[in-house]
C-alpha cells in the first residue's frame, strides 16, 4: 500500500524501511517500540556530539582570529567558557529533546541531519555538509535555507570577526609606510594580515557532492514509491503537504489558526506571503552576518523553526542547544531571565490551554493560540536580542581595536 | 414470427439454472418493527426494545439498524417508572437506557413506511438514517411484533399488513440486489401465516405461532400493570443472553430452542426457500455483526469474489467488473506512450525486474551503501 494513502504520513519514503521493522520486533518482556525509541536516543547523543566537535572548532577559530588581532586579552577578561562542551550539554539536558526523544518522534533525525551539515562545513568536509544538506532537505522542506551559511562556511571558514578589523589592523600597523610601494607592500601585508578569502573549491565540491547525494536520495525514493505514483506522488504529499499547510490541527506554531479562518480565494495569496515571511529575511541576514556564518545558520534554523508551517518542539530544542555554542559573544544578552521564564511558563500553559480546548471543552481555540503567539513572541525576541547581541559584541571588537 | 423466440427465451430462462449468488456478505442490517400502540400493548414495545439490545449488544451499530416503534410507553402517563421500560418483572435490565434511536416513531409506523422501507423507495427528503442502505452483500434481519391474524399483521389499529404485500416487498428487494440473505422473525398470533407467500431464495422465516394458533404473553408485570413481555421474544432473548459477539452457535440451536409446551404455541420457520443448512448458519450471521476479513494489497473493486473461491461470474457481476479493466486499459495507454523514450524504456525494465519485496530491500541496501559512501568520503577528504 502506498505510505500516502490515508493522511497519517508526511514524511519521507525512506525512513519507513529503516524505523518500519524497529517498531515491530519485540523483545521477551520489554515494549515493543524500544528499538525505535533507542535509535532516537542514539540519535540525540550524536548530533550532542557533533555540536560539542562544532564548538571546538569555532573557539579554536576564535582564538586564532583574536589572536591574529592582538585582542587575546579579551578572552582572558571575560569568563571564557567552553562553548562545545556547553551546548552539547544544554542541547542533550533540555526538556524539549528529552519531550521529543521519548514522544518518539522523527524530528532527532532531521535535526541530526542539520548538525550534521552545519559540523561538515565548519570542518571543511564538503560531503558530510552536502549530505547533511540534502537529507535535511528531504525530510522537511525548510533546511533548504541552509544552503546559504554552509557554503559561507565552506567558502571562508568558521567565524570569525568582520574582516574590516583586520583592514582596520592592517591599517594601524602600517600607518608609516611610503606610498611608493603601495602594491607590493599590499600583497605582502594582505597575506600577513590573513584576511579571509573566500576558496571556491569546496564550494565546488559541495555543489558536485549535492548532485550526487540528490539523485542517490531521488532514485532510492523512486524505487520505493514506484508501484504508488512515483516520484510526483511523493513530491506533492511530503513537500507539497509543507507548502500547502493542508492539515490545520493545533499546533505550536501560527499557522493552523490563521488558515482556519482564511477564503478560498485567498488562500494561495497568503500560503505565499507566509512563506516569504521566512524568505525575505535570509538576504539582509546574510549581508550583515556573512562573516560569522555558523551563527547565520543559527539565525536561520530559529526562524525556521518558528515560521515553518508545522513547528515542534523538536526544532526548539535544535536551535537552543546551538545557542550554547555562542556562549561567548551572547554573554551580555539582555533579557536573558525573560526569555528562560517565558520558555519555561509557555511550556506549562501550552498544554494546559490545549486540553482546556480540546478535552474538557471549557476553552476554545483562542486560549491555545495565544500561548502560540506568545511563544512566537518569545522566539522572535530571542533572535533579535541575539543578532543586536552580535553585533554589539562586533562593535566591542572595533573599539577594542581602535582604542 | 416474433412470438416462438419469446417462448423459447422465455423457455431457457426458466430452465436456466438459478445463479449462484457470487457476492460476499459484508455487513447485517436489522429492522425491528413494533406494530402496536397503547398502553396495554406495553409487552410490544418491550418485546422489540429486547431485540434491539441484543442485536445492539452483539454488535449491529445504530447505523444499521432500523427502530419502528410507537414510543408512547416511556413517557405515558401510566408508567409508574417514567422513562424506563422493562421486559421482566424483576426490573433488572432498563431498556429504555441512554442510547435508543428510534428511526420512526409514533405515526410514522406505517404499513407504507415499512414497504417503503424495505424496497428503498423513500421520496427524495428522506434522511439516511431512515433508510436501509442495504447492499447485495447484506444479511437483514426483520422482526416484526404485534397483533396478527390469518394472513395479516395489524399496524396501529387502523392498517394492515398482509402477506401477499410482504411477500411482494421481499420479492422487490430480491430484484433489487438489497439483501443476500433475509431472516424474518414475527411474534404476532397466527405468526407462520404472513410469510405463507414469500417466494424469493435466500429468505428463511419463523413464528411464534402456526396458523390458528394464539401466541400468549409471558407474564404480568403487577407493579407496572401490564404484561412486559411475549413468551417467543422471552425465550428468545433467554437464548442470547448466554452468547457473546463470537458466538457460534447456529440457528438450528436457536430454533430448537423453542419448547411447545412453554411457549404455549407452536414456533413454526420456513426454511424451504434458503439455501444453506440451518446448523451450519451461526446465529451471528443475522442477530450479531462479525465478519470475516481479507487483507488485500490491492484496490478495492467493489462486490468482487473472496480471493480463494474460483465461481465462474455470472453475467450481472460483468457490469462491477469493468472498472478493473479501465483500470488495464489507461495503464496500457501510459506504457505505450512511454516507451518511446529510451530512459522510460529503462526504467520500465527496472520496475518490472522488481517487485515489493525486492524493492525494500534495495532501498534498505541503498540507505547501508548510502552511509558507507558517506563515510569513506568523509575520511578521504579529512
């Protein structure tokens, strides 16, 4: 039978051969779905390690450009943590994985797969970044965005400060050179200042790796679904599901109760504007992050998890482990206790609000929502407050420097 | 010159050999009909409430059952037990409980209703839930309670019902394909009498009483005022109180069942017009609703045959067969468009050097090989 038929299943073909037979073997005396639940646990503890080797090599990137910058003596001024260490500990500790793992849903892969990516390009592996890339793709649409941070990080390397300041280094130490031998002592002092370059070879290798691994993922789909519509069925029910948001239960995110309500007619005009509500914000981003490009892809996996038509926790927990691995820079985040009080009372009331709805009938559909929107609020105040963050500590840089 | 051809066709329809009924029986359906009203025909009511909670209990959901009844006992100003109606004097069982849907009550229950009913033929306004939705492949259960006499079943004291109507809607449904098998149970004096004329196969009938028989009450009810229930429904209901939904007891047993001498009548059934033997027919077949089912893989064609039975088709099956073959025709049509180009050309050989098995298992050795070429990649670039 095909795994479409029935409106049960969104996702991809491929993960039913592998968790399909997990869940029915059982062992004398224990549940029957303790494989399935065990994959996931194996899961987590993966993608927590890939986090962990992501922040080492950001902070050993970090302190190499701040070095290079002769500003070492700010990370001996603020209390310097261990940001791989910490976010693979916030990641695995907080009660969103943890919800996610034991509800056995799939969202541990998809965020595995992001890790995954995101570690691959930090470390300059261009096929473990094009894999991650492409399956991510796969099994959810959003993780298309990616594309763009991955191949900044490929391109130029881990984060680091913006390369004016190293202009501006170069600048300052040679304020006293003759302007007769400008070009040379250009290039020399272009190279001894080590400002970033971008390297288009594993660009190109990432893009050469993509088209493998998409035809590899397209033809092993192909010949699962080829009794049950092919390629187009699967096209129109997993990713044309996402896109055309077709099922409006409850959820987390801001979707279900707008489109309850909305005309007919309407309704591609506003499928499109919610949609682009993701996409319009990934250029001004880009233009102003693109020298820090793993916390890009931080920017762009919490909006994503925020304004994808059927969020979950599972996404949540993805990008607050990631916002460990920034640690550093976001030590003087303001509101800080706000946002950790809003998550943690958003997460009692949600559920309570939705029973009142749906269970016991004393609510309606206006309760749940409004936890929604707060929740919507508080993320999008997080990511604000993160990005001005950033940039404040950029700007901390620069006048360290000029200083 | 035209008239020894309609002989002769008549002649070889007649001898034709009847059909086989090739469907499948897939769903039960009960019409439970109580004739009387007032309020000293409360033992009726409660005969056909009895009924309607054995059937219920066994399994028919309220979807397929049709509840005729006056209703006027529950609230008559005469019951000392408002809302509550009971088939035995010790008050144990409360039969008019939380959820009783009645499909046509009080002057609904017509002779006309009942014939319109049966044979399907209701005017367009008629909701679903009045209608008996039945198909080819059901077995219905008809049981009808009352006052009757020779030939006639009395509906609310100002119509009746005779035999040769009955029969008439019987043999309507028959042409109509709305049952496969049919069990008519009536529990009126001089009961055998209305289904005398009934002549459609497949049919089997019986009644609590033979003809000039009386059919009695069980007993008084001395709280209540009135006798609560008839001896055939009684035992009946005795008979079924000791099953469950998977029961197999047949309807033999449950025929068997009925002593003379305690019924005070004699219970009489008609079984020359169905087919198959009455120890072999579990009781749940009519009274209950277990089915056996077939797990396919593939799309559901309508009445088609059980997989294992090789019963050449009769003619009247060929009309649900053609979606199958539409089904042959568009796909032909792709494949030749399709092999014109020669990746299609490829692919088709691929699809069809696969089957379903064959075809997970590849896809489990891609994912493997998938990971494994991930792996030496990783390693070889680091």
């Amino acid at each position: 039978m095909s795994p479409y038929s029935g409106s049960m299943y969104h996702g991809s073909p491929l993960l039913l051969p592998v968790l399909g037979p997990l869940t029915v073997n059982r062992v004398k005396g224990l549940p029957a779905h303790l494989f399935c639940s065990l994959i996931f646990v194996i899961v987590d503890f993966v993608t927590a390690m890939l986090i962990r080797a992501t922040g080492q090599k950001l902070m050993s990137t970090y302190h190499r450009s701040l070095q290079l910058l002769n500003l070492s003596c700010v990370q001996e001024t603020a209390g310097h943590t261990h940001v791989g260490d910490l976010a693979s500990l916030i990641f695995l500790w907080n009660p969103f994985t943890i919800i996610t793992c034991a509800g056995s849903s799939t969202s541990p892969i998809d965020n595995l797969m992001i890790v995954l990516s995101i570690y691959g390009a930090c470390s300059g592996l261009s096929s473990l970044a094009s894999f991650g890339w492409v399956v991510s793709t796969h099994l959810s649409l959003y993780p298309a965005i990616l594309v763009i941070p991955v191949i900044l990080l490929l391109g130029y390397g881990p984060d680091a400060p913006p390369s004016k300041l190293f202009f501006l280094k170069k600048s300052n130490e040679s304020g006293g050179s003759c302007p007769k031998d400008k070009t040379c002592s250009e290039q020399k002092s272009k190279e001894e200042s080590h400002i970033r370059n971008f390297c288009w070879r594993p660009v190109l290798f990432f893009i050469l790796w993509s088209l493998i691994w998409s035809s590899y993922i397209l033809f092993l789909s192909f010949i699962s679904l080829k009794e049950f519509g092919g390629l187009s069925e699967m096209v129109k029910k997993t990713h044309g599901f996402i896109l055309n948001v077709e099922d409006l239960s409850p959820n987390i995110g801001v979707f279900w109760y707008f489109f309850a309500e909305v005309f007919e007619f309407f309704r591609s005009f506003f499928l499109i504007v919610f949609h682009i509500n993701i996409l319009f914000m990934l250029v001004p981003l880009v233009i102003r992050l693109r020298h820090r490009p793993c916390f890009l892809a931080f920017v762009y996996i919490a909006i994503m998890s925020m304004l994808k038509s059927y969020p979950s926790v599972g996404d949540s927990a993805l990008y607050l482990g990631l916002l460990g691995l920034f640690a550093n820079e976001l030590a003087e985040m303001r509101f800080s206790f706000f946002l950790l009080c809003g998550y943690v009372g958003i997460s009692l009331l949600s559920p309570v609000m939705h029973n009142l709805w749906i269970w016991r009938g004393t609510g309606n559909a206006n309760f749940y929502f409004a936890t929604g929107i707060a929740y919507a609020s508080l993320q999008t105040v997080l990511i604000v407050e993160c990005v001005s963050t950033i940039l404040k500590h950029d700007r901390m840089l620069r006048n360290k420097l000029t200083t | 010159m035209v008239r020894p051809w309609i002989l002769l066709l008549l002649l070889l329809l007649a001898i034709s050999p009847p059909s086989h009924s090739s469907t499948v029986h897939n769903n039960n359906w009960a019409v439970l009909v109580c004739t009387s009203r007032f309020w000293f025909n409360y033992r009726h009511m409660a005969n056909t409430l009895s009924l309607y909670r054995t059937v219920k209990r066994l399994g028919i959901p309220d979807e397929r059952i049709i509840l005729m009844l006056a209703d006027d006992m529950a609230c008559n100003a005469r019951n000392s037990y408002p809302a509550q109606v009971f088939n035995n004097e010790n008050h144990m069982l409360n039969l008019y409980g939380d959820n009783v849907e009645v499909d046509y009550r009080g002057y609904e229950v017509t002779v006309e209703n009942f014939l319109r009913v049966l044979t399907g033929r209701h005017e367009t306004a008629v909701p679903r839930s009045k209608r008996l939705l039945s198909d080819e492949g059901s077995h219905i259960l008809v049981y009808m309670t009352g006052h009757g006499g020779d030939e006639f079943l009395k509906f609310q004291d100002n119509e009746e019902l005779q035999s040769h109507d009955l029969a008439d809607a019987v043999k309507q449904m028959k042409e109509k394909h709305r049952f496969k098998e049919l069990l008519i149970m009536v529990d009126t004096c001089q009961a055998a009498t209305l289904f005398s004329q009934l002549q459609s196969p497949g049919v089997l009938a019986i009644g609590s009483s033979k003809k000039g028989e009386n059919s009695y009450s069980h007993h008084l009810d001395s709280d209540i005022g009135v006798s609560v229930v008839d001896r055939f429904t009684y035992y009946t209901l005795a008979f079924f109180e000791k099953l469950n939904m998977y029961s197999n007891a047949s309807l033999s047993s449950l025929f068997n069942s009925y002593d003379s001498h305690l019924l005070m009548s004699t219970a009489s059934y008609r079984e020359d017009l169905y087919r198959r033997p009455l120890s072999e027919v579990p009781v749940t077949n009519f009274f209950g609703s277990v089915m056996k089912t077939f797990h396919t893989d593939f799309a559901y064609t309508g009445f088609s045959m059980e997989p294992e039975a090789h019963i050449s088709l009769v003619s009247e099956t060929d009309s649900r067969r053609t979606l199958g073959s539409e089904n042959a025709q568009t796909e032909a049509a792709n494949h030749n468009a399709k092999d014109n180009c020669p990746f299609h050309a490829w692919l088709k050989v691929l699809e069809d050097k696969l089957d379903n098995e064959n075809a997970e298992k590849l896809v489990l050795y891609g994912l493997g090989s998938m990971v494994l070429l991930l792996a030496i990649s990783t390693l070889l670039s680091v």
